[in-house]
C-alpha cells in the first residue's frame, strides 16, 4: 500500500485532517488566481495524464490545472498508445516518468490501478478515478464546494442518491465527508445501493423521499442507460417517479444545496428546472475542480501553496 | 546402510497407529533425534499445477510424494509420483464431454475441470452420469458461475470498502446443492474442491451425509488468508485468489469441518504463474500461488492441531482418490518450527507459518 503523502490515491487513507489541508490549500489557490491570474509554481515540472477510459470533465480540468501552476502537460492517448499492443501498465508508466513526468495523473477501469502504480513508481501518482472503487479528485472538489456553500461541514448531513454501487464519485464521498464532520445518508434500489455499503460507515435508506427532509445537501448521480432494462432497474419512469428530483420536491426544500458529479440526464435523476436552478451548484463544482486539482499537484510535487 | 530415527513420534492417520518408536530408514547410517519430530506417510496433493523441475522440489520440500494435476509423466526415482485428472469437459470449456472414458483408460485417477464451474446444469448432469461408470471421482469446484460472475473478492463489506466486484458465498451453496442432487441423480462419485465460504459448508454438512460418496477439500490459502490482504499488497496481480478468500467467520466455518470431518483434505492448489501475468494490476492477473512448501504449515496454524493437519494431508485425500498410492514415502515433520514464507512477491510473502517438512523418508521394510 502506498503511504507516501505525496501520491493521491484515494480518500479511504487520508486522514479528516489531511482532507481539510487540501481544501483550504484549494481555497487559497482559487482566491489567488482570481486575484492575480495564473502562476509558475510548477514551472518546468512536467505532469503525464494517462487516461485508459475515455473523459472530458476530469481531463481537461486536470489540464487546465496544470497551465495555471506553469506545468507541462504530457498527453496520453490510450487509443495510440503502446498498451493497444499489449504493454502492461506499468511499462507504460515506466516509459512516461523515463520520458520526463514528474508525476502522473491516471485513470484506468481496474480497480486498484492507481494504487499498484503508486508502490510501483518513484514519481507520485494521482488516481483519477480507478473502476468503481475511488475518484478522490472529484470527492475533494465536492468537498470544497459543499463547504463553500454549507459554510461548514460538521454536523450537516449530505445524501447522495442513485447508483452508488457502481459510482466511485460515491465512495470516495462516503470516504471523505464522515471525516470532515458530516453524515451521509444513502438512497436508491437495492440493486444500485445494497445495504452493505454501511460498511462504509454511512446510513443507507430507501428513495429520495426518506432522505430529502433530513439533508442539507443532496448530490444525485448519473443513471446510465444502460443500465436501464436490465437486472438492475426496470424502467426510466420509475426510476425518476422515487429516485429523481423534480421541481415539487425542491419546493419542499428551499434551502436544499443541489449537487451532480455531471454529466447530467436532465430529466432523469434531475429535472431541467433543477438543473438550472439557483440551488444547483453544479457548475461550481466543476471550477472548484480545477483548484483541488492545482492544490493536488502541489503536494504531489512538494510545493507549498502561499 | 541405515538411519535410525530415534523416538520419533509414528503418526499413521491411515491405520491409527500413534505411537513413539525407532523407525530405521534409508540413508547413510547413524541415528537422528527424533524427539519433537512426527513421522506419517507422505502427504497427497489433490491439486498441484507442475510448471518445472521447481515445482517437483517445491512438493517434496512440502512432504508430498504424489500429486494429483498434471497429466502424468511416468513414475521416477526423484519428485513425486505425479496422478493424472482427465478433462470433464472439452478444454474445460464446460460445453461438450471430452474423452474421459479413453484419458481413464490411459492412467487418468479422476476426472475435472479444474477451478471452472460448469454453466450448464444439464450438461452438468450428462458429464456425470457419463462418468458414473469410469469409476473415478469427479471433481467439481461448487459454484453458480452466473452469481459468480466477474467477482474478485468475497461480497460484503470487504467487497464494498475495497471497491471490488463481490462473489456472493450463497454461489458456492448453491454450487453445492447442485452437485449433491445430481451425484445422487447420476450415481457418480463426486468431490468438491475449493470450498471458501460458511454457506457452502452449511450446505455441504446438509447434504453429505445422503449423497453417497461426496467428498470436499479446502485450500491453504482459504484457511487463512485474508481480504484486507488485497489492498495491503496495493491491489497487485499476485494477491488475486480465486475463489475468493472469505472472512473470519468463514474461516472458522472451514477450520471447524476440517475437524469434525466434513471436509476430509486439503490440497494446496499449488501453481507457478509466471511473473509477467501476475505483475500487473489485480483484475487482470491470473491466479496461481506457490503454496506446496507451506501447505502442512499454513494448515497446522489454521487448525492449531496436529493430527487434524496430519489426517487431512494423509488419509484424507487417500480416501478421496480411493486406489493406492507411492506408499515407499514417509514425511518427517517438525511440527513447532516457525518460518516465514519468502520466495518473492507471492499471494503468501511474508506469511509465517507453523511446522516444517523436514524431508521424505523411506523406512526399511
């Protein structure tokens, strides 16, 4: 296992105090970059992003957070790369920091991918997502963006409703957010949200109707299609009809803060209205990304953000 | 020319013998001390992969002087007496009948398809009433390979912390349920292989008594490694174990049927990957441990006694196989030496172990 505090592999090993540090390094940085623009803490250091699976969001926020500290982004493709001819993983990592990465950012389907480079590699590694284990980037950045909006998170109760099986946005949230004060309440068919994910120490309920009152925020994650007429759920009607939120229920909670991982299906899991409304805060949380991740890049590589 | 083994402890789980002795055995002469150690009849594997000469050393350091797996190179003075299992099904693919009849004819001692659970129940059942009159054990590992499907650690909360798709244990019950039903519908002998999970042995105590002929085996790993062990060995290639390896509660579940009989052995599954498939990440590895050497000693930790370890290694899969074996070779045993397993990075570096093969002997007639 990977005890160097310098990679990021998930939230499961970080300390609340750890969590806290990066949020409050990621407030400075914002504050700083809306005060004086981009900086060159990270000049002539060079990040790789191996993306294995396909991304937009997470990608190009990784990017962005990189041009705003003055570092190199090397770009991966994995549909050119040497893995579509059979090189292992770590080859291909090896081959990168050989080339010049001072850390790498990576996002692979396995389970685990993340965390087997980081005992692997002499250069950090950030986990950017590996299977349906952990996304810890994203878990940091909804973080910061409920705690902007909360104020605090000790003693707010956080639900988060839908595929939570299948969701490491989900479990890298249930990971950090007890740690900073929070309780998390669970919803969604027992097909997508079992009741042995209490063992991650949060309460698991029903449908969106058993958590709404109690929550002080409520984050709401992508159905796939597919997995729409399955084994797993029967129709999209019903699932919108106990698990979506629609405007009636908003209306129930006026101070409710709206959350979403995106890409959202509006009109599934959240209507159009709620999309756009004042309570969602979904577009911060893609901006409060980008300074997490600046704030990441800067442990990885031992700066400390002033 | 003989040794003389002086008050060793003669342990024979085949004829309940027990008794301190002097056993004179092949070798250059002079006498050993033999108080603290246990002479038995050498171990018998139900499941060994043999890769290389690496793997004949790793059985005789282990005590085992016949294995059952590879297809059969003939009896030799060095290494084991390697037994042969016929295919079940062809390539194992679980589709059509191979040739059993004709890989019994030729030597084979058992039939099976290794680790693989059969999808089809109704070819299930065709496989063994094919096989019912080779006179033969079939070995089926029990599993619902559809509830298994895809799953890399037990389900439950290991699965769920570790991130992991889970195989549900109700699989193996199920697998166990569907075995027992259909060796009583065809008359075939059948053993059970692999078995991980409490369900399991609450289903197998449930049907063995009124399943004629059912036996069932575990393996070193099961009996005490752990889910934790995946993530403390940064999810790599080599901590992957198939089935999976279940928690505390179905460990003592295993450890309990070992003791009152319900599983009558233990065999190592012991297989040389190599390196390159299992230095990779853990969803894509295969897996396959070396853990002959420390099969007598990882069992005599589990149980905590040595004549449980003993009789399982001994009679027990003696008993499943059901024909005679090399029976020239004897295993002395140093039960209390503690060691630690080293031998690069495997599913079991670092494991400490209870008891030590310290060689295969041959007493004088």
């Amino acid at each position: 296992m990977a005890r160097d505090s310098r990679h990021l592999v998930g939230l499961s090993t970080l300390s609340g105090e750890a969590i806290a540090s990066i949020l409050d390094d990621a407030s400075r940085l914002r504050d700083r970059v809306r005060e004086n623009g981009p900086s060159t803490d990270l000049a002539g250091r060079v990040v790789a992003l191996m993306f294995m699976e396909p991304s937009t969001r997470t990608r190009s926020s990784f990017t962005t957070a990189a041009f705003k500290l003055g570092a190199q982004v090397l770009p991966f493709d994995a549909a050119s790369s040497s893995t579509t001819k059979g090189e292992s993983l770590l080859d291909t990592a090896r081959t990168v920091v050989a080339a010049g990465a001072d850390a790498i950012v990576i996002r692979h389907k396995q389970v685990g991918g993340a965390h087997f480079l980081a005992s692997r590699l002499s250069v950090p590694v950030i986990n950017a997502g590996d299977g349906i284990h952990e996304h810890p980037t994203q878990g940091l950045l909804d973080a910061l963006t409920l705690r902007d909006a909360l104020g605090t998170l000790e003693g707010k109760t956080v639900a988060i409703v839908g595929d939570i099986r299948h969701s490491r946005v989900a479990r890298s949230n249930c990971f950090a957010l007890p740690k900073l004060g929070a309780r998390v309440l669970l919803a969604g068919p027992g097909t997508l949200c079992p009741p042995e994910l209490a063992a991650l120490g949060v309460e698991v309920r029903r449908n969106i109707d058993d958590v709404l009152d109690e929550a002080d925020a409520i984050m709401l994650l992508r159905i796939q299609r597919e997995r729409i007429g399955g084994a797993l759920l029967p129709s999209i009607d019903e699932y919108r009809r106990f698990y979506g939120l629609d405007v009636e229920r908003l209306q129930r909670r006026p101070e409710l803060v709206v959350l979403h991982p995106a890409p959202m299906n509006r009109g599934v899991e959240v209507a159009h209205e709620v999309a756009d409304s004042h309570q969602s805060h979904v577009f911060r949380q893609m901006e409060n990304g980008v300074y997490v991740r600046m704030a990441v890049y800067m442990r990885a590589l031992e700066q400390e953000v002033v | 020319m003989s040794r003389i083994l002086r008050d060793v402890r003669v342990l024979d789980a085949l004829s309940g013998r027990d008794e301190r002795a002097d056993v004179a055995v092949l070798g250059p002469s002079g006498d050993v001390d033999g108080r603290g150690l246990v002479l038995c009849p050498a171990f018998v594997d139900l499941a060994a992969h043999r890769e290389s000469a690496a793997d004949d050393a790793a059985a005789t350091s282990g005590g085992f002087a016949t294995c059952l797996g590879t297809p059969g190179l003939a009896a030799r003075e060095e290494g084991p007496q390697r037994l042969r299992m016929a295919e079940l099904t062809v390539r194992s693919a679980g589709d059509e009948l191979a040739d059993m009849g004709s890989a019994v004819a030729d030597g084979a001692v058992a039939i099976g398809d290794g680790g693989k659970a059969l999808g089809s129940s109704r070819t299930l059942l065709a496989a063994l009433r094919y096989a019912a009159d080779l006179d033969v054990p079939v070995f089926l590992r029990p599993s619902d390979p559809d509830l298994e499907h895809g799953g890399l650690t037990r389900a439950g909360s290991h699965a769920v912390l570790l991130g992991l798709p889970g195989v549900q244990p109700e699989a193996e019950a199920m697998g166990v349920y569907r075995a027992s039903l259909l060796a009583k519908a065809s008359g075939c002998r059948v053993h059970l292989t692999q078995l991980w999970s409490a369900q399991g042995i609450a289903a197998l105590r449930e049907v063995k008594a009124s399943t004629p002929g059912l036996t069932a085996s575990t393996t070193p790993l099961h009996l005490t490694q752990r889910p934790e062990r995946i993530e403390e060995l940064a999810y790599a290639g080599w901590a992957r174990i198939h089935p999976p390896v279940g928690d505390d509660e179905d460990r003592r579940a295993l450890i309990e049927a070992l003791v009152d009989g319900t599983l009558d052995a233990v065999a190592s599954h012991h297989r040389s990957v190599p390196r390159h498939q299992q230095d990779c990440e853990l969803g894509i590895a295969v897996p396959g441990t070396r853990t002959q050497a420390a099969t007598f000693g990882l069992v005599h930790r589990a149980t905590g006694s040595l004549e449980v370890s003993v009789r399982v290694l001994t009679a027990g899969p003696r008993s499943v196989l059901g024909r005679a074996v090399d029976e020239r070779w004897w295993a002395l045993v140093d039960p209390e030496a503690t060691w630690t397993v080293g031998d690069g990075p495997t599913a079991l570096a670092g494991e400490s172990v209870r008891g030590r093969v310290v060689e295969l002997v041959q007493p004088q007639r």
